[in-house]
C-alpha cells in the first residue's frame, strides 16, 4: 500500500463499517445515471491513486449496492403484504386451541369404488411369482467380433485403420 492511499484506506473503511446507518433516502439515490456515472469516474480516479484504495473502493460501491437491494426487498414485500386482501388473520391462542369438527373423515370399511385402489396390504403382496403378460419381445442380438490377435490386423485395413504403404510396423 502506498503512502497516498492511507487516507482513502482509512475514509472507506470508516464508510464501509456505517453503510448499514445511512439513511435509505441517499441509499436509493444510487439508482440515477448521473450517480452511476460518477462512481465509474470515480473507480478509474482510485485505479489512478493505486490498487489498495481502488480494491477498497469496489467493495464499498458493492455494499453499497448490496444495501440497497435489501432496502428495495424489504419495500416490495411490505407493499406484497399489502396487496394481498384475501389473506386470512392469524388465529388467537385460544381459537386455536378449540379442536375442528367440520371435517368429514370416511370410515376405513368402506370397500373402494371400481375406479379406487385400495392403501391396504392385499393377499399376493410379499409374492415373487412373476407371470409374463406377453411372450418376449427382445430383438437383441450379439454383435459380430474378432477376437484380439492376427485376424484384428486384417479387419483393421479392410476398415481403413490398418497398414499404410511405405511405413514398417514392428509387429509385421
């Protein structure tokens, strides 16, 4: 750190530890141009004076920045809050304490409708018998191989990947 950045040193680390005290009026006037443009102009000014104080800088325009988003979070969901008419109150302790009898609950004897299956265990459960539906249908079949060894150098040419004329190998 050079000598003539220790008073932009000490300035932003003052600013960095009180960006959560400035009022969020000045906060938000970070979003015009003509402040945006000035902090450009002002980082090349501290790239100018050296590293240290244009490191110091960029991180005090980022908080800045960072608090001011918070701030606008905040904003939008109180306004959020606010639109949102339809929202039930929140129940007292002693209202919720009452229990709620308006729920119909089916009794588990009924046996299920056609289209129901039933949750409960049924007789072929914990079986392994496995009964095909159709005969198979897996047209699979090995591929034709070579087997590794002399007859590999004769396929290898026939596909293009073999012996090239002029040139000795050491396995001839």
């Amino acid at each position: 750190m050079y000598r003539s950045e220790l008073p932009y040193f000490i300035t932003f680390a003052i600013l960095i530890l009180s960006i959560p005290i400035i009022p969020s009026k000045i906060i938000l006037l970070f979003d015009s141009l003509i402040i945006r443009i000035a902090i450009i102009f002002g980082l090349l000014f501290l790239i100018s004076i050296g590293p240290t104080a244009a490191i110091f800088g960029l991180i005090l325009i980022a908080l800045i920045y960072l608090e001011r988003n918070k701030i606008k979070i905040i904003e939008a969901t109180k306004k959020i809050d606010l639109m949102d008419v339809d929202a039930p109150q929140q129940m007292t302790v002693k209202q919720e304490s009452v229990s709620q009898k308006t729920v119909p609950v089916l009794d588990f004897n009924i046996p299920p409708r056609d289209d129901e299956m039933p949750y409960l265990p049924s007789d072929d459960c914990n079986s392994d018998n496995f009964s095909p539906v159709a005969p198979s249908i897996n047209m699979k079949h090995a591929l034709i191989t070579i087997n590794p060894g002399s007859s590999t150098n004769d396929f290898y040419e026939e596909n293009g990947f073999g012996h090239v004329e002029g040139v000795e190998t050491l396995s001839s």
